[in-house]
C-alpha cells in the first residue's frame, strides 16, 4: 500500500491575487457612493413620463 499522495492542483498565490482584486472590487464600488459627477454615461433624450 503506498502512503503517498497525489500533487495539489490548487494554485494558492492565484487566491490569493483573487481575492485581493475582490477586495479592491468592493472598495471601488463602495467609494462611488460618496463621488460626484452622476452617470458617465447618459441619455440626452428624456422620456415624457
């Protein structure tokens, strides 16, 4: 019976590197609560109501 195992696939610098950008992600989103500026893009034609 052999005792060893097989390699771990799993790349544990690249969840690392995930997570950080997940991190950044949800910073970004919560800072442009507090930015000015409205939308980058808007619609020139307004609709009647």
């Amino acid at each position: 019976m052999s005792n060893q195992s097989a390699p771990d696939p799993r790349r544990h610098d690249l969840d690392a590197v995930r997570s950080f950008a997940m991190l950044l992600g949800i910073a970004l989103h919560a800072a442009l609560a507090y930015v000015g500026g409205g939308w980058v893009v808007a619609d020139e034609q307004t609709s009647a109501g």
